[in-house]
C-alpha cells in the first residue's frame, strides 16, 4: 500500500494532487480530550438547522454551532450565520490551533455528531466570504470519524479515476485544509452501521471582511 504521508514539522502532509493537506495526530489541550469533549456538548447550545441541497430544505444530520468575532458573519447552504462570542474554552482552544498551524481564525464552526446517524454529505468549504485560497483547521474530540476527500469534477464530466481518500480522525487530531483544496476537493463523513459515540468538531476559519 502506497504510504500517502510524508512528515513535516510536527505534521504529516497528505500527497494529493491539487490539494494541500496535513495533519496532526495529536494537539495539546490542556487537559483531557475528554473533559473539553463533555464541557462543549454540555455548554453549547447546539441547534438542528435546516439547510438547501439541491433546491430542497432538509435537516441537517447533525446539531452545529456558529462562534466568532462580532462581524464574522456565514452563510452556507441558505444558512446565514451570526456569531456567538467566544468563550473562554473556545478562545483558548483557537489559540492552541493558530499556534500549531501557523493561521489566525475569527470563528469556528462546530459540529456535534451524536452517534452513527449523524453524518456530514460531501461539499466544499467554498463560499465567497473564506476567500479564494482558504486554510481550515478541523480538530476532532470522542469518536473516531473517518473523514472522506474526492476529487472535486465538473458538471456533467466523467467519473474521477482518482480514488477517494481516507483519512481516519482520532480525537486531538488537526487538519488542516490550505491552497486550491477546496477548489480541487470534495469532503465528507458518512454514517455508520454500527453503533458509535459523540463526537465533537470544531473547524476553525478566517472570514474575510
């Protein structure tokens, strides 16, 4: 089997063309995964949106969160987003992912998947406001989740003879998603037949005013 890492710095980089990917099995937190795992589920107030996909509203597969700096307003999917401020877990957690990426982030968008059911369709993080070239900081705390890339193809083009990428997410890991791959890239988490637990991700970004 190919071995599709190569380490640098602290991270291992993801050998996908158009694409800059890498990841960091482990950040430090401070304390335990799981004590920041129960402090978030227990203190967010998470919600059940409704997004659009194809012209159609359906409920999302997961309950999410929208945190940042007072204008870092989102919109996605017929969502539009206004902040929460920070709190001082999720300040301190930012700090933590700025200082092991490198980035600054204004707001961070948080998805609690509860267990198997819950999942993630594949998408882009392409909207206008991240910019053309945007780094994403995803951090994962409880379950493991595999988390999917494709090859991102155009309307009505032939199927990629590129194979899917998995990339399994321990809780305490960080990727990080940079350059031209969300522009290149699909991205997703599927559900699973067997039973799981929660799991918490926060995906840092930098809204660009």
């Amino acid at each position: 089997m190919q071995d599709l890492f190569a380490p640098a710095d602290g991270f291992q980089t993801l050998t996908m063309d158009g694409a800059d990917v890498a990841l960091l099995a482990r950040l430090d937190l401070g304390r335990p995964d799981a004590e920041v795992l129960a402090e978030l589920i227990a203190e967010v107030p998470w919600r059940a949106e409704r997004i659009v996909v194809f012209g159609r509203e359906v409920a999302q597969p997961r309950l999410s969160a929208w945190y940042g700096d007072a204008d870092a307003a989102y919109t996605y999917s017929g969502l539009h987003l206004r902040p929460r401020p920070w709190t001082p877990l999720l300040a301190d957690l930012k700090q933590r992912v700025e200082r092991a990426s490198g980035a600054e982030f204004n707001s961070v968008l948080l998805n609690y998947y509860r267990d198997h059911r819950d999942g993630m369709g594949f998408h882009a993080d392409d909207e206008p406001e991240l910019g053309p070239a945007p780094t994403i900081a995803s951090l994962s705390l409880g379950e493991r989740r595999v988390f999917v890339m494709k090859r991102r193809l155009a309307r009505g083009a032939a199927p990629s003879a590129v194979a899917p990428v998995r990339i399994p997410l321990d809780s305490g890991s960080l990727l990080l998603m940079r350059g031209q791959t969300q522009r290149h890239w699909l991205h997703g988490i599927a559900k699973l037949a067997r039973p799981c637990g929660p799991r918490v991700n926060l995906t840092f970004r930098r809204i660009l005013r």
